[in-house]
C-alpha cells in the first residue's frame, strides 16, 4: 500500500471513529456511494456554510442570497440546455454489464472489472428524474435539480424588482444538487446526492474582454484568499486553465482549482464566466433606468462544493507528529487535524483531572458557562493524556483542565492544540481569553 493510500484509509476510519462520516443506511448493508455526517460532520459542514456566507455574501455590499426549490419547472432545463447537454459518455460492459465512464478509459480498453468486451458508447443523462404527483407517467416526469444555478437565475428579475439591485451584483445559494453519477467514488469526493455553495455574479454586457477578464480575476484572487482561509496550502492547488475543447457548453473560460487528494489531482472548486447564455435563454434582460439601455448581463461563476471543502479540508489537517510522553525523553506518535480554529467542530474541551465530585462541579459549571459562545465538549473518561489525544485527534484548539489547585487559586490549565503549551489562567477570565485566542485565527 503506498503512503498517499494509506493516508486516506487512516482519514477514513479516524472520520467514522470519532464521528465526522458514517456510511449510509450502514445496518442494512449500506447504498452505493452514499455517506451521513455525524455529530463532527454536521458541525463541520455548519462552519464551512456559515463562514462561506458570511466571507461571500455578508460581508460584501453587493451580493444577496436566496434558496430556491429542489424540483422545478422541465422548462427550466429545456431552456438552460440540461436535458440536451447534461451527459457524460456511458460504456457497459458485455460480459458483465457493469457501466463506465468512456472518457475515463483508455482507448480500446477492455473492461476493467472482467477484461470483457465494452459496448459501443452512448450519451447518459445525469439528471435523477422523479414523479411529481400520485400517478407516475410521462406528464408527471420531473428532476431533481443538478446545480444551483438555475434557481437563482430564473430569480433574477424578481430580485431586481424587489431591492432595485444595479449591476454588477451577485446571488449567491447554498443548497443540495442531485446527479446521476455513472462512477461516483473516492470516498465523499463524488456522490449523487451533494451540497453546493455557489455565486452567480452579474454584470453589465461586455464591450471588450477586459471587462469580463477584470471581473473574472477579481473571482479568482477571493477564491485563492477562501482556500488559504480553510487551512490549504498554496502548493497543495493547481489551477488548470480548461483548454477549449474541454468547457461546458455554456462557458468562455474556466479554471478548476485542484486540490493534491491522497488519491489523486482532482477538482475542488471551479470559476467559470458563463457569458450571457442563461439569462438569454430564459429571456431575462436587464435595464439600465438611468441610460435605458437593455442587455442580457453576463455573469461569472464562483462554484464550491460542501462535501469537497470538508474532504480537502480533513486531508491537509491531517498530521501525525511525535509528541513527548510521561517518561523521559521518549516520545510517541501523535495524530492531531490541525484545523483552522473557526473551523473546528469543537473549539473546547472541558477535562476534569479526577471524578472527585469537587472537580466535577466545577467542571461542568465551566462547560455550561463557555456552550453560550462556543461549541464544548466534556470527558472525564481516563487519563488526562489520553484524553488529549482524543481532543488532538478531532482537532479542539483548546484544552481546559481542571485540577485541584483550581480549589484554591480559581484557575485552570489550558492547553494548546498546536503547540501543546500550556497556560494557567483564571475561570472568571476564561471566557475572554478564548475569545481572544479564536478571533486571531479569523
């Protein structure tokens, strides 16, 4: 096994251990590619959707947000060229009749399951289709949705006319997009149900490439700044330039952002300009009250995927270190997710040195007292070391211990996640210096 495999296979039992990632419908045998997020998981995700929002949306003065529907109108995918388009080439296999992505395999390849004979390849659209009603027949066809996308842009005059918006301006969603995969896999990295954060942002008919190219790189620098703000390295992403040959239909230009996954350079995040292709087919223009001009706006695409950010996100906090033990000078391995500390999914735990009832109550007291601005774990379970370990292992930024000299002197220990230094300061004041030591990672 080589040590990118091995590092993913640790990844994958540490996140179902400790509660990040479970498989799904696991006591019956479980469903293809399909994943729950527990208690870490949920937290998790929580943080990367909330800071996404709050760096993208509330903190700039030209965006809005809006969160539309699941299933719409055939309509809507007719006009934005979904059921025409959104396919992938499907080869299956004669012997065995397992199905392929023909593009992922090399030509004149055999079947890479039984080495049998593959059929001619044909189109499969990737959209999961479903019933809308108590009958199920054609007219009652519909589909859940594949993107975001198009529920913002068939809101986009609706917004105009609600807020009286000028361009350029952006609106941005968070929400599930379903597709039917031929090979979803690697772990969360591809599955047929996922959850997408994703902008689309206006702005005015182009008169020359330099404008979109000016915009586009402005998308392009705040999206570097976001992947350096979730703890990626610089020099753990490659941004491919999509050759021609290579863009959805809709798109001028494209850049994936790779990110280095244990089990290879894939797409974590994408920027796109989409041209004016979406609002001219839905017949959307806008006016300008001021000039009365009226054009179809053009818009760039800043695309984020929930369950990648967390994947890409776990692989570079993941470090294994040694670190001292109680002997002297011997040390051990310690396996520590360095996380940025905002997105932790618990930023504190409360450690009682004993279970001796003293201890305990003023333990708990603390616990209650920081849950009203952090999210808190307690364990009084064995070793003090050993709980540590656990703490590292899930990345808390901070460790408060309290021992019997917190009877006489008011204070606990805290311990640094990082670093491993300890400090000893007051349980009055404690509140306040977490806050301080959180708000210098954001």
């Amino acid at each position: 096994m080589n040590n990118a495999q091995e590092k993913m296979d640790k990844i994958i039992s540490l996140a179902k251990r400790r509660g990040f990632i479970y498989p799904g419908s696991e006591i019956y045998g479980g469903l293809q590619n399909s994943w729950d997020f527990g208690p870490l998981g949920a937290e998790m995700k929580t943080n990367i959707k909330t800071e996404w929002w709050n760096y993208f949306v509330r903190r700039r003065g030209d965006m809005v947000g809006v969160d539309t529907a699941l299933i719409m109108n055939n309509k809507v995918w007719e006009a934005s060229g979904h059921l025409a388009n959104f396919s992938d080439p499907l080869s299956e296999c004669e012997k065995c009749h397992r199905r392929f992505r023909t593009d992922h395999l090399e030509s004149g390849a055999k079947c890479p399951d039984c080495s049998g004979d593959l059929l001619a390849s044909r189109q499969f659209n990737m959209m999961l289709k479903t019933y809308l009603g108590v009958t199920e027949e054609k007219a009652s066809e519909v589909y859940f949705r594949p993107e975001t996308a198009q529920g913002m842009f068939v809101n986009f005059q609706n917004i105009i006319d609600s807020l009286r918006i000028k361009l350029p301006f952006g609106i941005a969603q968070i929400g599930k997009a379903f597709r039917n995969e031929i090979t979803p896999g690697n772990y969360i990295f591809r599955t047929r149900e996922f959850e997408q954060m994703e902008i689309e942002y206006f702005i005015p008919a182009p008169k020359k490439d330099s404008d979109w190219q000016t915009h586009f790189e402005s998308w392009r620098v705040d999206m570097q700044k976001w992947i350096t703000h979730i703890g990626i390295k610089s020099d753990e992403i490659y941004e491919l330039d999509l050759p021609q040959n290579e863009l959805a239909h809709y798109s001028k230009r494209t850049i994936d952002f790779e990110y280095y996954f244990p089990f290879g350079r894939k797409e974590l995040y994408g920027l796109a300009y989409r041209t004016d292709f979406d609002l001219k087919n839905h017949g959307l223009k806008y006016q300008n009250h001021e000039t009365g001009e009226e054009y179809y706006p053009h818009v760039i695409e800043p695309s984020f995927g929930v369950e990648r950010t967390l994947l890409a996100a776990m692989c570079s906090a993941y470090t294994e270190e040694d670190a001292p033990t109680s002997e002297e000078n011997e040390t051990e391995k310690r396996v520590v997710m360095k996380f940025p500390k905002w997105l932790a999914p618990i930023k504190i735990a409360i450690l009682p040195l004993s279970k001796k009832d003293e201890l305990i109550s003023i333990s708990q007291k603390l616990a209650s007292d920081l849950r009203q601005d952090f999210v808190v774990a307690y364990d009084e379970t064995q070793s003090i070391g050993k709980r540590y370990r656990r703490q590292d292992e899930i990345g808390t930024p901070y460790c408060l211990t309290v021992d019997f000299d917190s009877l006489t002197d008011g204070k606990v220990t805290v311990r640094d996640r990082d670093t491993m230094k300890q400090d000893r300061i007051s349980i009055s004041e404690s509140a306040k210096y977490l806050k301080e030591k959180m708000a210098e990672s954001i």
